[in-house]
C-alpha cells in the first residue's frame, strides 16, 4: 500500500518546518544562558577582569573592588579570614567553599575556580 503523496508532501514541510522552529528556540536558549552567566560580569569593570586574566587571584581582586576587607568577606560567607588570606595567596579550595565565596562576592562561581 501506498501513501496518499499529497498527504506525505505536506507532512514533510511541516517537518521541516518544526525543525526550524527547534533551531531557532534552541539558539534563543543559547543566548539566555550566556547572558545569564556574563550577568554577574557585568557588574564587574573590565578592568577587574583583565586583572583576572592576568593571573592576579580573583578572590582578592574582587574582594578588594567591593571595598572589602578579608575580616567582611570572612563574616559574610562564613570562612576565617586567615584561611581567606591563605586563599588570595594560592591556596587552593572546593567547590563548596568556592560556592561560598562567588555568593559572598556577588559573581559567577566560574570566576573564583
């Protein structure tokens, strides 16, 4: 038996035709997750992220933009300000703690690790 090739046409556009609108609401997700992670970086001057880009520590440059001093962020996410200290000075941390510290500093966790 064959099919009606009217019928086949005509579901074959419509195919077609969904395909593109998956494309395109698979592109405009694609935006939407990318401004949403850049959003925290927006609140950050370029200048902060270059210093970032050089190697400089991002906690302690961010830190250091919000007027913060080891003892605020300390109280603020929970985390002695000796280990802070310790942290802007290499060493390295979890995710946990890298968690705590984006939430404190208002950023995007990818900043901090």
């Amino acid at each position: 038996m064959t099919g009606d090739p009217q019928l086949i046409y005509s579901l074959e556009i419509k195919v077609l035709d969904l395909e593109k609108k998956v494309e395109a609401l698979e592109k405009a997700l694609e935006k939407l997750v990318a401004g949403a992670a850049m959003a925290g970086e927006a609140s950050l001057p370029n200048s902060v992220l270059d210093e970032i880009e050089r190697g400089e520590n991002p906690v302690r440059v961010i830190r250091q933009f919000r007027l913060m001093t080891q003892k605020e962020l300390g109280e603020r996410c929970g985390i002695r300000p000796n280990h802070i200290s310790a942290m802007e000075r290499g060493m390295p941390f979890g995710l946990k703690t890298a968690k705590r510290l984006a939430e404190a500093l208002d950023v995007p966790i990818r900043l901090l690790t």
